[in-house]
C-alpha cells in the first residue's frame, strides 16, 4: 500500500494509528536523524525507539544489521513490533531485510526521502544488504506494510541526488509510453518544478508498482526494471574500484545511453528517440571518463552480474519506447561499441 503524504503529522499519524503494534522502532542513517527526523518529530513516531546507523553505502553491511537486530533486542522488540525506516534506498534496503529475518519476519514501513528511494528502492519488496564487496548480494523479497511518499523531503537534497533519483524516473518513462518519456526528456533539471515533480513521482511509482504487481519475483516482466542497470551496475563498480564513486542513478543514466544505443542494433529502437534520450543524459548528467584500457574490467563486471544466466550477460532492451524486450545478448563487439555512447 503507498501512501502519499500532503500534511505529515496527521497523516503519518493515523497510518501507524491503523497498524497496531506492541513497539515502535524508527531506524535512521546519522544524515536523516539531522535533516529528516525534524519533520516527523510530531507525530507517533516521537515515541519510537531510535536506531541509528552510518550514512552512504559503506554501511550497509553485516555490522550494521547486527546493529539493528542487537537494538531490537535490546528495546524488547516482539514479533507485533513494527519497525520504521526513514531514509534513502540504503536504509529502506536494510531495515526491510533486519524486519524480513528479525523472528522470521515482523512488519515494517518506508519512509523514503531520497527521490531515489521514492521511486525505486522502497517499492517492490526487495531488500538487502552489501556482502563480500557485492552489492545486495543477501536478501529477501519482503513486502513492506506501507510506502508513505512525503515529497516534502526533497527540498533536503541536493540537485546531484535529485538527478540520481531522476534517472530511474526516465528509466520508468521509456518502459511507459510516448508521453511520458516526451514529458520526462523534457523536464528542466537545471530549475526543477518540484510541484510537477511530485505529480511524476506519483506517476513514476505506478509504472514500477504494476510491473511489481504482476511479477513480484523477478521470474520475468520485473525484468524490465533492468533496463539501463546491466551497463550501469559495471559503470558503479568501475568508479568505486577508482576511488572516485559515482551515484547510483548517474550510473543508470549512463546506462541507459549503452543500452538505448545496443537496442537500436539488436531491437530495432528508433534511432532518433535514442539520440533524443542520449542528448538528455548528457546535459544532465555529463559523461562517464571511459578508455578502451577500460574495457576488460567493465565486460567482467558484467559477467559477474546477478542477472545473468548460463554464462550469458543478459540486456533488458526496448524495441519502442514502451515495449520492453527481455534476455538480450550482445557480442563483445557491440558491447564495446555501446559503451562508446557515454
Ligand atoms: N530496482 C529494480 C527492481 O526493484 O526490480
């Protein structure tokens, strides 16, 4: 169930009003204590026991999920507690899986406050942790009780955040349909509306909701969600292997120019709509610093991707904008030529 959100305390208020529970627990990262805490310190969730861990992706580990069972533990938490979590995908991804194993499962809810989180992580029931230096790679699909959307929350972030989150955003607009996309390559990132903003985020959750609703474990359509990621996973791992990591969103984007340009040589996509994405992608978002000395990494990252199967690195790709085209494959050639895009 989502919920959106136009006056935070009493709506918050009445949404944990209706879930009874013996405990309230609020988990937060140490940035969302400070910034988003303040904004939803009036309502039920003043009483919650607070559990706070590391902000960023460096956190979301075993240590921190100990962390949190350890804090439940420790507030008397039983399986009627409910567990709170307040922050980006990171901490939407990790209270879901502590919630999803603590006494084979108690309830929980998102309350995401990246747009990132808004649009992606906190919807659909995936959750995880980091292990091993693989990202999400211990999980469990775990439905929360409710998504409550403030998008109030995003005057709290900063216009590189906002273009992160954006890029699942265009990601759901070219898996839609014409009008969407159109809208969305259209929309001014440089001065964004965040009143029209709200009204896409609304729009962008029921794109990945319904692809959610009819294939909540991945066996195919979910697939879609892909789109963009397979390139882009590779362009993340690349730049934290640097030392110079990149958001995930800025990834997807530079994702999707690789991909939009493999699914006009393999799918028949338009070339112009791709020209139109890629010119988009570039305004925004620049490029990713690439050399054919980089290659090799980047084609063994997608090797290990988790999405593959058989050996084979598989491509979520579109034949239109809207029809999405499920387990691609690509010759190491054309990969190459792709990753020419960003
Ligand atoms: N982030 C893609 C999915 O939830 O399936």
């Amino acid at each position: 169930m989502i919920y959106y959100v136009q006056k935070t305390i009493e709506e918050l208020d009445s949404l944990l009003t209706k879930i009874s529970c013996d405990g309230l627990f609020l988990l937060m990262d140490e940035n969302t204590e400070r910034l988003c805490f303040p904004l939803v310190a009036n309502t039920a969730l003043k009483n919650a026991v607070p559990i706070v861990i590391g902000a960023s992706d460096a956190n979301k580990g075993i240590e921190s999920l100990c962390k949190i069972w350890q804090a439940l533990i420790n507030g008397g938490a039983s399986r009627h507690s409910l567990l709170v979590n307040l922050g980006g995908g990171m901490i939407t991804d990790i209270g879901g899986f502590a919630a999803a194993t603590f006494k084979r499962g108690i309830r929980f809810v998102n309350i995401p406050t990246t747009l990132l989180s808004m649009v992606d992580a906190a919807v659909g029931g995936k959750t995880g942790i980091n292990f091993s230096g693989l990202k999400n790679e211990i999980g469990a699909f775990r439905n929360s009780e409710a998504v409550v959307i403030d998008t109030s929350f995003l005057h709290t972030l900063d216009d590189e955040n906002l273009r992160s989150g954006y890029a699942e955003m265009l990601k759901h607009a070219l898996l839609s349909s014409e009008e969407m996309w159109y809208d969305h390559i259209n929309f001014s990132l440089e001065h964004p509306n965040l009143g029209a903003l709200q009204q896409m985020v609304e729009q962008s959750i029921a794109v990945k909701s319904s692809i959610v609703e009819r294939d909540p474990h991945e066996h195919s359509l979910r697939k879609a969600l892909n789109l963009g990621h397979t390139f882009g996973h590779a362009f993340e791992s690349l730049a934290l292997q640097r030392g110079r990591p990149i958001l995930h969103g800025y990834a997807v984007a530079f994702g999707l120019c690789c991909e939009l340009y493999l699914a006009c040589l393999l799918t028949d996509f338009p070339e112009e709509k791709m020209q139109e994405t890629l010119r988009f992608v570039h305004q925004y978002y620049g490029t990713f610093p690439l050399s054919d000395k980089d290659y090799p990494a980047l084609l063994q990252f997608m090797r290990h991707d988790k999405k593959n199967t058989a050996g084979h690195i598989n491509f979520t790709l579109l034949s239109d904008v809207g029809c999405p085209s499920l387990d691609n494959q690509a010759t190491e050639r054309q990969i190459i030529q792709a990753l020419n895009q960003v």
